[in-house]
C-alpha cells in the first residue's frame, strides 16, 4: 500500500507540474501574427473559437511522469 501510494503521489506531482511548465514554456514563447487581422480588421468576428488540440502531448507528458515516478519508487524502496 505504501509503493502504491508513493507511486500515485510522485505522479501526480509530477504530471502536475509538466503540465504547468509546458503551458508556461507555450505561452512564453507564442507569438500573434498580428499581420493578417490587420486587413481584415472590418470582417472581424466577436466571438471566440476553441480549438480541438491533440491528445498526444498530454500523453506524452504522462508517460514521462509515470516512468519517473517508477524510478522514484524504486530509489525510495532501496533506501528502506
């Protein structure tokens, strides 16, 4: 129970924060293309469209938490 529970929580702390850095990294590092809406700026529309984004970073980024969190597992493991 307790592996279990170090798993889980190294995990989501993990998971947690990739997910928040690679949205800080994103933002940072957008830049508008102010260009195009310049033209158009008589036809632009008020309303707001979402964008279906990909699963595959999301995944990407739970992989990489979970394997981390295997290893940090077995280096807590070792230590008891």
């Amino acid at each position: 129970m307790k592996k279990y529970l170090i798993f889980t929580i190294s995990f989501l702390l993990l998971f947690t924060f990739l997910q928040i850095s690679s949205g800080l990294f994103l933002t940072a590092t957008y830049t508008p293309d102010f260009s195009e809406s310049l033209g158009m700026s008589n036809t632009l529309s008020q309303e707001v469209i979402f964008v279906q984004s990909s699963p595959i970073p999301t995944l990407i980024i739970a992989v990489l938490s979970a394997i981390s969190a295997y290893f940090i597992l077995n280096k807590v493991a070792k230590k008891n």
